[in-house]
C-alpha cells in the first residue's frame, strides 16, 4: 500500500479477520483510518483504532468517504469483500490514490474512472515473505497489533468453521476463525 503516516485509509470490512488486523497496522503506521462496518462492529472497530465507521447498510462509503474528507478522496483503499468496490473506489479516491485488492476477481472490472484520478491498483497474492512477517511480530510485541479470534473450534468441527467463514457476519463472527488441532477447543461468536 506504501501507506504513509497522515495519509487517509478507508479498509473495508473492518470487523472480518483481515479488516481487524488492518485498521490496527494503519493506526500503528500513522494513517487516519476510516473502514466500513455493520453498526453493531463499530464500538468493537474503533477500539481497534479506526476513527470513522461508516455503516455501509444505510450509507453508500462513496458518499461517506465524500463528506468525512471534505469531498478530497482517501489515499488508499484496501479492499477486502470485492464485488463492485474496484469498479467503484477511484469516485472515493484521492488524486493518485492507490486501491489494494487481496480478493480473487471472478469477472473482469471496467477500470475507466481511476484513468481520471491517476490511481494506481495493487492486486495482492499472498506467499510468505520473512520480512514482513517479522515487522508484523515487531508491532505485536510492542502492542500496537492485536490478533482478534472470533470463534475456536476443534479439528473435527472443520466442516462449522467453513460455514462461520462463508456465515460469520450474520452471526456476529469478528476477526479470525482458530482450528485447535491438539484438543476440543470450542469457542464461538455470541449472536
């Protein structure tokens, strides 16, 4: 993302497993964070460090994006739920603003308007990369990061932690699903 401390960051979905990690790295890195959330996840994003959540049920993010920044457009937007939001991210981008992308593209997406904001787009396949990783350990040792696991189930209940991944949302599943492999672990989000 080459996000840099002022700049403005509107992370979708930060209430997923993604998302939680996200907003605390942007909030770590300096960035003004603003996310979309479920009205009942904000309290929970903004104590992960989010300052705006914008309820994407009752409000379109572009024109939310809009009136948080005074009509100037965040810097980046990292996209995390897909859909249209590539399609649509340059009308919430500001100039030269950067879209990050980790999720797989079924269809091919009409790019057209970010040619008029100079935006730059950054598809993410992911492989381990020890860097990285240890710069993630450096903010969790510190406390600026923590993991959010949302339900732990055991190893034999693979096939209800698949379904808490594709379902989680309508059942108030925030942050991580952990497979316990060693016993019978059971956690799960309350509703």
């Amino acid at each position: 993302m080459q996000l840099s401390v002022g700049e403005t960051i509107l992370i979708h979905g930060g209430a997923g497993g993604v998302g939680t990690i996200a907003i605390q790295v942007a909030k770590a890195i300096g960035a003004r964070v603003i996310t979309t959330a479920l009205p009942r996840d904000h309290d929970f994003v903004r104590s992960l460090g989010a300052d705006e959540a914008i309820d994407f049920t009752t409000e379109d993010y572009v024109d939310a994006v809009a009136r948080l920044t005074g009509g100037e457009g965040v810097n980046v937007i990292f996209d995390t739920i897909g859909g249209d939001t590539l399609t649509r991210s340059p009308l919430a981008l500001a100039d030269a603003g950067r879209v990050v992308s980790l999720v797989d593209i079924a269809q091919p997406q009409n790019l057209i308007k970010a040619w008029g904001k100079n935006a730059a787009y950054h598809f993410v396949f992911t492989r381990q990369n020890r860097g990285k990783l240890d710069a993630l350990t450096k903010l969790v040792e510190r406390g600026l990061v923590k993991p959010v696991i949302g339900a732990t189930l055991p190893l034999a209940r693979m096939g209800e932690a698949h379904d808490l991944l594709e379902n989680g949302s309508a059942r108030g599943l925030r942050g991580k699903v952990v497979i316990d492999v060693s016993g019978e672990a059971a956690a799960l989000p309350q509703a």
